[in-house]
C-alpha cells in the first residue's frame, strides 16, 4: 500500500488549498490567438530575492525575525517547509479483539493530514518516512501526530498522540547535519495523561535547500495519490553513454546459394536494435564477393542489443534469400580512441534456418561460409543527438579524451508566470507544470506544481561546462501522469509542451547573474501563441582564462569528425537514432522522461520543410546582403559629394593610402579595433530569446501553417500527389539547411565585433590591435610575401586539422539561438 496525503476538512475551517484564478473552459488548440503587442515577446528583467534568509530562531518560525544568510541555493528564492519524519515506534498495546497491532502513522496539521503506510501484527514498526508542509498554506499553530490501529471492518483504533507548539520547532540551515530524531512518549486523546508506546520523531524547520526535501510527501501535492506521486518528484537525469559502431563489411568466402546453378547476388545486412543497414550488392556475381563497405551505427551502454550480420541472395527484384548469419555481442569488440587501424576478423556463418544441430547433421554443417569483418566503438567521436546549432556538449565518447572543465554552469529555476491551461479539470481549466533542463549528459526535471497558471519551484542546479560555445534548453510541460490527481490517465496520454527557452553560454558574461523572465513560445497550426513566461537566475562562472582562450581556437568537434568525417546524411540518421535510443532509456528512469519530452528538447522534426523556416533563412540573408547595399550607397553618396566634408576626408585617407601603401591593413585593422571599442557602449545587456519576427511566425500564411503540421508523409490522398509533394519537402529541406548554414556564416561575420560573445569579441579586439601594430612595423612587401608562400605552401606542411582562426570563426555566435 502506497503512503498517501489527504486533505481533512471541517466544517467553518477555511480551506488551505490553491484555488487557481478563473480562466475560460477551453482547450489550448481551441484558444484563439491572444492580441498581445510586441513587448510582450521580448525578455522581461525580474527582480527576485534570491539567496537564503532565516528567521530569527530565537523568536520562533512562526513569528519572523531577523535574517540570516547562507550560501546554498542562492540563485532561487527561499521557500519555507515544516518537516516531519516518522521514524519508527516501539511497545505498542494490542489490540482487546484481536490481540495484535496494524499500527500506522497519521500527521495533521492545520486542514492537511499526512499518512504513513500500515504493518500488519507489528509491535515495534519502523516507517522512516518525511511529510513536508509549505509554511505559506499553513493555518495552525499546533502540529498532532497519531498512532492508530487500522481496522479493516470498522473504525480505526486511537493509540495515542504527540503535539508539537510549532513556535517551539528548530530550525535546520545547511550545510547542518541532520536533526537527530527523539523517542516521545504517547499522550491520551485529551493530553491529560501518558499511555503505553513510544514513537521516534523529528520536526524541524528547513527550506528547499535540505536533504530530505526530494523524497518527502508534500501537503501542497495532496490530491495525487498511487502511481501518480512518484510522476511529480524533481529528479536529475544521465543520458546513457553513447558510441558510435563501425561495422566494415570487407568480404566472404564460400557463399552457396539456395540455388546451385546460378552465382548469388550477394549483400550484407547488419543490425543493431531497431537500426538497420545494408551493403550494396556485390557487382560481381561470385561465391567469394567482395564489398569493403562501412556500416555506422548508434550503441548505448550497458550494451544490451546484439550485432545481427545477414548474408542475403537477391534472387529476385521482391525476394532475398538468407544465405547464412550470425549474432555477435557488442562487448566482444575493441574500443578505438583515434585512427589507428582495427584488427579485421573471420567469423564463420551458420546456415539459415538450421535449428539445435542433430548428431547425422554435424558432419554436414563442418564447412561453412565465412564473412570477413573489421569491427570496433568509435571512442574518438562525439555522438549527436542534439542539433549542432543548439548543441550542448562536444566531448569525444571516451573519457580518456576529456579534457578539465572550464567553468561551471548554475541555474536557478525559479517559476512561471501566465500559463495557459492545458487540460480540463472538474469542469475548469488547469495546468500541472514542470520543467526541464539539459545540459550535457545531464538532465533536470523539477517537481510538479499542481493546479496553478503560476508555479513557483525555486530548484537550483549545477552543471560542469568544457566548452562556452554550447547551448542549455529550458522546456516547460504539463504533467498528464498524475493518477488519481484528476489528470488524464493511460497509456496514450501524452505531457503537453508550454514552451521552450535556448541560452547559449558564449553570450553571458562570466561571474554575473542574469535575472529574467523568458517568454515561452509554441507554433500551434493557428500561429504562434505565447503560453506564458519562465523566470530564470543563470550564472556562468569560469575557472581559467587561459584555457578559455585556449578553446577558441580549438576544433569545435573532437578531431575524428575532420580525420574521417561522416556525410551529411549519415549524421542526421545517426542523430535521429541516437535521439530514439536517449529517449527510451530516460523513459525507463523513475518517474519516466517521456519520449515526447525528450523529442521536444532535442528537436527531433527540426529538419523537416516548412516555408516558414525557409522563408525566415532567406530574410537573415537578405539583411546580410542590405550591409552591403548600405556600404554602396554610401560610398556612391560619397562619389557625388552630398556631405562634402565626408568625401574630403575620404580623398584625404585614400591619398594617403596610395602614397603609404602599407598603411593599408594597419588603417583596416585599427579601425575594426575602434568599431570593436565604440560597440562596446552597445553590447547586449541580456541573453538573445526567441524571436518571432525573426522565425516568421507572427505573418506567416495560413496554408503555410497547414503545410508545415502536415504530416510527412503528407495525408493526401492521391498516391501521385503524395510521391510528389514528399520529394519537394525533401529537396526543400536540403535547401532550406544550405540556406541557413549561408546565413551563420554571415552573422558570425557581423558579431565579431558586436559583443555577442563578449570573449570572442575582446580577443578579436586584441588581436586587431596587435596586428595594426605588427603591421605598421613591418614592409607590406614583407608582409606579401609571407602571407603568398604560406598560402602556397606544400601539402606536407599542411595539417588535416582546421586552423587556428577557421576554429574561432566557427566558434562565433549566429542567430540559430533566436530561431523558434
């Protein structure tokens, strides 16, 4: 039996549970598109009471005090909880019936009760249990815990009570040791005397910050009973460790086929899991086929799928014909860390559809076909399942190559504002939100508030960062998986997205904290709504300048995907299969991280075609292009001398110029190195949000809405049509990639001296003006010559690795993180 927290009420007792403000009876996708003007897309600054204070002890919780400051938890807000834990208790009385003892635990404060499960025929029970009560919704001053016996047919049996003056509890302020519990004796109903059995207890006053805080039952989730408790706990989440698989498929040796008059037209089939992949057909028909084909696939420890090598027949244009197989666990091949070359091996094939081999069949299955194979986990790649424009960490799969972290990441989840109800409860709307975060390999989801458009969860979390030029994602959800909490149930229920928040590390300065409040924005097949608002407290700390400069010039990705890179193609598929492998097994963790959640964060349908993201890629173009415009009407504005100063001045520097030609570059670059320093006074103040008018989604079509939550295949009905529009989404959607990947060059371009990345952007200064001043020093010709022989140079000197500056130009910020 599940311990449970009830609400008890009484007649003329004001109840202490939320009552949300009236909001219209209606499904969001039945909501129409509110009228909201701009500002209300744009980030919002917050003013919060972050960090803790504590109450003067010494006056009682109840009362306030004075305030005293801690260092735990200091980018949330304090929330105050009253403890109970419910250890154990020991010389019960037996029951005069039945001569033995159901004990449980009942704790009542104010209108809420708190209980334990029950023991059968136990004397001495022990129950270890935490009740959390939220200070703002509590009504009384007196704290009861009750001992009673369960009785199956009729009233439960009192077996006495301990009361608490809750001006009398301590307080608990940690990094303190817990609070030791206490043996107290029983007390009648009445309190005018003691009775027989002890209990241990212990009660204190704590906030979010205490230990016992993620596993204690809390009065403000009283309606969520069975199943549905454990879907409402905050929880940190691993992604499981990923490895890519390179199955190479060389060659086989004796492959009969079925019939012995023909020569096969042999391929091989590989699988792992739910992944599969296929050689081409040898173009040579032969007993002894040759192939040497690469075979990439996604694997996740622990390694529970196996290796399934097929060698099949195309006899006929619908038919193949299985020749011979085998099954290889994963663990039996070698773990690679760079390049080197892998021990290739034989494996013998044991014939299709043989069963248990019998004695009078041994003899004929001696000889068998063989396959040649050259296996092993690529430890030297980073393995994506995350887009690489919002990615969120770059290290190799083996720990081996992990280089010392570079900051920490913190991030204070404080609460919403606003939302929209997302389900029907009892007649009304309501929304039951959580978040979630990830970071790396980590994963936070915080606790569910129920029945409130305004939750506040105040939960801090950590984060390790190796590399600045990632990306953290923020999703808000509606929990549907509350059991008996009046949500929707079953298997086909599916967590609701409220919206998402992106904030690319590179943007935030170090050592400051950025307090705001996000907008959460959905494109729903109407256009695009916001669902509310998400209050953030972000710091981003650094612990080396040197290594941060170091990883500016460092290869974005681990220096496998440059030694030997993957086509396009094979990385969106492996993408796609390593995002459907994260997904199932968070969904096996407790409370699940459901699938579409996990979608939801990684963008799994961000590759899809949609007019609106294509049309949005080719506007960022365009404003690329208006700079140059701009710089041409300029300088024709200078040509016919409408501001006659400017083009004097002009005159003068181009004299100069042509008369001192190695002034050239210096000129250039302390003029980029002045740029940088006047946009200094203009650098951004906040992290880039989403961006509507950016993303299209404020004026887009109609049936370019209809087009994009088309389903793909499309749900046309004619076979033509669908064959057609499939292929022109496709091509779209290549187009649409190239487009935007136009459109990153451009704008890392144009923040180079915007202060986007304010590292970046003071490296680039710096090293403006040291090259103004290296060149000023040195003869242009020098300098020519130089630059001509090293562009020139012979391919021994040259590295497979990108250069130093290519490394820091892919490094700059672009737009992506503003797309929605």
């Amino acid at each position: 039996m599940q311990p449970r927290i009830t609400i008890m009420k009484r007649p003329r007792v004001p109840s202490a549970t939320h009552t949300p403000q009236p909001h219209p009876q209606i499904h969001p996708q039945q909501v129409p598109i509110p009228s909201r003007d701009d500002g209300d897309y744009n980030l919002k600054d917050t003013n919060p009471q972050l960090g803790e204070r504590w109450p003067n002890s010494g006056r009682g919780w109840m009362n306030g005090g004075g305030e005293r400051y801690t260092s735990t938890y200091d980018l949330v807000e304090q929330m105050f909880y009253l403890y109970v834990r419910v250890v154990k208790a020991k010389d019960l009385p037996a029951g005069a019936l039945t001569a033995s003892c159901d004990p449980y635990v009942e704790v009542k404060l104010g209108n809420y009760r708190g209980r334990t499960k029950h023991f059968e025929k136990k004397m001495n029970p022990e129950w270890n249990q935490v009740f959390s009560f939220s200070k703002d919704r509590i009504q009384s001053s007196i704290l009861e815990v009750f001992v009673k016996d369960k009785d199956m047919v009729g009233r439960d049996e009192y077996l006495g009570r301990v009361v608490f003056d809750l001006n009398e509890v301590p307080t608990r302020v940690p990094p303190d040791s817990p609070l030791a519990p206490q043996w107290y004796r029983l007390e009648d109903r009445r309190g005018e005397g003691k009775v027989r059995g002890e209990i241990m207890l212990a009660v204190w006053m704590g906030t979010q910050a205490d230990e016992a805080f993620p596993e204690a039952w809390h009065s403000d989730a009283a309606s969520v009973s069975g199943e549905g408790v454990f879907n409402i706990r905050s929880k940190v989440y691993v992604s499981p460790k990923l490895w890519y698989l390179r199955v190479n498929v060389i060659e086989a040796q004796d492959v009969i086929p079925g019939d012995r008059n023909r020569l096969p037209e042999v391929f091989v089939k590989a699988q792992v899991g739910n992944q599969v992949l296929r050689t081409k057909i040898c173009p040579t028909r032969t007993t002894t086929p040759l192939w040497n084909e690469d075979l990439i696939f996604v694997a996740a420890e622990p390694f529970e799928e196996q290796l399934m090598i097929t060698v099949e027949d195309h006899v006929h244009p619908s038919r193949d014909e299985v020749l011979g197989k085998i099954a290889l666990p994963l663990t039996l091949f070698e773990k690679r860390l760079d390049h080197r070359p892998v021990h290739s091996r034989w494996f013998n094939l044991e014939k299709y559809g043989f069963g248990v081999m019998e004695g009078d069949r041994r003899n004929e299955l001696k000889f068998s076909s063989r396959i040649h194979l050259r296996v092993c986990l690529e430890g030297g790649y980073h393995v994506l399942d995350e887009s690489t424009m919002y990615i969120s960490d770059q290290r190799p799969t083996a720990r081996q190559l992990w280089k010392q972290p570079i900051g920490i990441l913190e991030v204070g989840i404080l609460g919403a504002q606003g939302l929209l109800p997302m389900k029907m409860k009892d007649g009304r709307g309501s929304t039951d939100a959580y978040c979630v975060a990830k970071y790396g390999q980590k994963w936070v989801r915080t606790r569910t508030i129920l029945d409130t458009f305004s939750p506040k969860w105040n939960e801090q979390y950590t984060w390790e960062v190796y590399d600045p030029c990632t990306v953290i994602t923020l999703g808000v959800f509606d929990n549907c998986h509350l059991g008996g909490g009046g949500g929707e149930k079953g298997q086909g229920a599916r967590d609701s997205r409220i919206g998402k928040v992106r904030i690319r590390l590179s943007t935030l300065e170090a050592h400051r904290i950025y307090t705001h409040s996000y907008p959460l924005l959905v494109l729903h097949p109407h256009g695009v709504k916001k669902m509310g608002e998400l209050q953030l407290a972000v710091r981003f700390t650094t612990l080396s300048l040197a290594n941060m400069v170091y990883i500016y010039g460092h290869p974005l990705l681990p220096k496998m995907h440059y030694l030997h890179p993957f086509t396009v193609n094979q990385v969106e598929n492996l993408r796609y299969q390593a995002m459907n492998i994260v997904a199932v097994r968070l969904g096996r963790a407790e409370p699940s991280l459901r699938k579409e959640v996990v979608e939801y964060m990684l963008d799994v349908d961000s590759h899809m075609w949609s007019m609106r993201r294509s049309k949005a890629n080719f506007f960022r173009i365009m404003s690329l292009f208006s700079g140059m415009i701009t710089m041409g009407r300029w300088f024709s504005d200078v040509g016919h001398w409408k501001n006659p100063i400017t083009t004097i001045l002009v005159h003068i520097l181009f004299l100069i110029l042509i008369w001192y030609p190695e002034l050239i570059l210096p000129t250039l670059f302390l003029y980029m190195f002045l740029i940088g320093l006047w946009n200094y006074r203009f650098r951004p103040r906040h992290p880039p949000n989403m961006d509507t008018k950016l993303s299209w989604a404020e004026a887009v079509h109609p049936d370019e809405l209809d087009e994009e939550f088309d389903t793909f295949p499309t749900s046309r009905s004619l076979d033509v049509v669908r064959m057609r529009y499939d292929r022109l989404r496709s091509v779209a959607g290549r187009i649409q990639t190239v487009v935007g990947d136009i459109a990153t060059q451009g704008e890392r371009f144009q923040n180079l001296l915007s202060w986007r990345d304010p590292r970046a952007t003071s490296l680039f200064v710096v090293f403006s003006f040291g090259a103004a001043v290296v060149l000023y020093a040195t003869p242009f010709r020098m300098v020519a010559l130089v630059t001509g022989l090293y562009c020139l140079r012979h391919p021994r000197f040259r590295s497979k690795m990108p250069s130093v500056p290519s490394n820091f130009f892919k490094r700059l910020p672009a737009r992506t993180d503003s797309l929605l």
